[in-house]
C-alpha cells in the first residue's frame, strides 16, 4: 500500500512536467506550420501577381512630326507606325519596356495655313525611321492577381529613346536623300537621341491577354529631322543647276527670288524637332492561366 501511495504520489508530481512538455511541442509546431503557411501565402502572392513576369507586345498607330515645316501645331499630318517590344514586370506597379518601332514622320511648307509666312519657302521631307527605346511604365492600380484585377488601369511612362532618320524631299518624281546634299552647308548625323513620355490606358481581357490605347511625345537633341533648321547657305554654295541647289531654295519653283546666304533665317535653330506617337498595342503574357490556383496547406 506504501509502495502504491508514493507511486501515484510521483505521478501527479509529474503532471505539471508533462503538460509543459507537450505545450512547448505544440507550441513549436504550430509556429513551424505557420512559418511555412506564411511562406507559401507569400511565393503565391508574388506568383499570381506576377512579379518577375515577362509579357510581349506588338502596336500600330500613327506618328506627327513637328518642327520647322509645321507652322501650326493643330495639323497632325499622321503617318504610319508599327511597334514589337516586351516589358518586365518589377513590383505591383512597376514595368520596364523595351520596344523597337518603325515609323513615319513628313511635312512640308504648303500643308500649312493659307496664310502662313512659310508657305513660300516652299520646302518639304519625308523620313521612314527606326526607334528603339526602353521606358520605365508606372500602373495606377495594383490589384492584378487572377480573381482580383480592374479591367481598365491608367498608366504613364517616360525613359530614353535612339531614333534614325533620314530625310528625303521629291524633286521631278524622285526622292532625294537631303543628308548627303548638305543643303544648309552642314553635315549631320543618322541617329540622335530622345525622350519618350505619355500616358495610356490598359483593358484587361482575360488572364493572359490586354490591349492599351497610349499617347505619347518623343522630346529629341536634334533639329534635323525635317533637314530645316537654319540659314541659306546661298545659291553660289552649290554647282549650278545641281540638284542640291535645287533642293536648298525651292522659292524659284514659285517664281520667287531665291534667298541670298544667311538672311532670312531658313529655318529655327533654337528649337529641336520633335514627334508624337499614338496608337493602340496587344499584350500577351504566356503561361499564366496553366497556374494553379492557391490552396492553403492542411493543418496538422
């Protein structure tokens, strides 16, 4: 009887050791299962909104040159343009885009008002280029996982851009290239940078499709992409009857007196030519409707 007094003696003695032991058991336990249900939740979150995630675009629209030939700044003249890129998505909002885009830019002194000074200058270009830029684009909305996400999401963007151009003018059926010529007796480049900033805004169809419509300027460092930017160089600069003569002054195919060398200015030296660009672009982001769905892990 001793005996079994002092055992369960002992064993009660033992309880307050024993509940101890499993609380810290359970204790760690269900910290390790929540340690791991949090880092699931979060790879999920970053999966399904698609951090790191690279998505394709192609674009057409229509591009406007302004500059020396354009007198006023209300006449769009738009041309053609098409567009193939990628963009990257950072965070939430962020994207870095990378596009190349071939375009069209034109002017000429005649398109302009009836009543414009420039008229009589009688000069005009086209120029078929080729862009290559990369642009940081910032989203208004964040909410972009697969069961939560607006369909229409404002954007802007703005990042650095090298263009080419080439301006050619068409004189008796023929077009000309202008560079060559020098036809204000200075020599120019074929590439020169720019600035692209605008706005957009994204229509969300489904999981792996969008379309934006955007609208955007391209700032450039260069006031020769119409060949216009600043004296007459004087008829005596050129061979006589040449056609880099010809091209240089074109106020004798008015019957006009052509201009002496420097005066009056040929074009505006002290502002850069530059181009808007809008249009509409298809987005496509593989892979993301093969996802599966987030199930939370089963407690134990």
């Amino acid at each position: 009887m001793y005996i079994y007094s002092t055992y369960v003696f002992m064993s009660f003695r033992l309880i307050p050791f024993f509940l101890l032991s499993m609380l810290l058991f359970f204790g760690s336990s269900a910290e390790a299962q929540n340690n791991r249900l949090r880092r699931f939740k979060s790879n999920y979150q970053k999966r399904m909104y698609r951090h790191g995630e690279l998505s394709f675009t192609a674009g057409t629209g229509i591009s406007s040159y302004f500059g020396d030939l354009k007198d006023n700044s209300l006449n769009l003249w738009g041309k053609p343009t098409l567009q193939l890129g990628a963009q990257y998505r950072v965070n939430n909002n962020l994207y870095i885009r990378s596009e190349i885009m071939w375009y069209r830019i034109s002017g000429a002194d005649s398109l302009n008002d009836i009543d414009s000074p420039v008229r009589t200058r009688n000069l005009s270009f086209r120029s078929d280029n080729v862009e290559l830029s990369a642009v940081a684009l910032w989203q208004l909305f964040n909410k972009y996982s697969r069961n939560n996400r607006p369909i229409l999401n404002p954007y802007a963007f703005a990042g650095i851009a090298a263009t080419t151009y080439n301006p050619k003018a068409q004189l008796d059926g023929e077009w000309h290239e202008l560079r060559p010529l020098q036809t204000e007796g200075v020599e120019y480049g074929r590439v020169t940078l720019a600035i692209p900033l605008g706005l957009g805004l994204t229509y969300h169809i489904n999981n792996n499709w969008d379309i934006s419509a955007e609208y955007g300027y391209r700032l450039t460092f260069n006031d020769y992409l119409d060949d216009v930017s600043g004296a007459y160089p004087g008829l005596d600069a050129f061979e006589d009857g040449s056609v880099a003569q010809r091209l240089s002054d074109r106020r004798p195919e008015l019957g006009l007196e052509p201009r002496r060398a420097g005066f009056p200015k040929r074009g505006n030296a002290k502002v850069d030519d530059w181009y808007l660009i809008t249009g509409v672009k298809v987005i496509y982001t593989p892979g993301l409707s093969n996802r599966k769905r987030y199930k939370a892990p089963k407690r134990r």
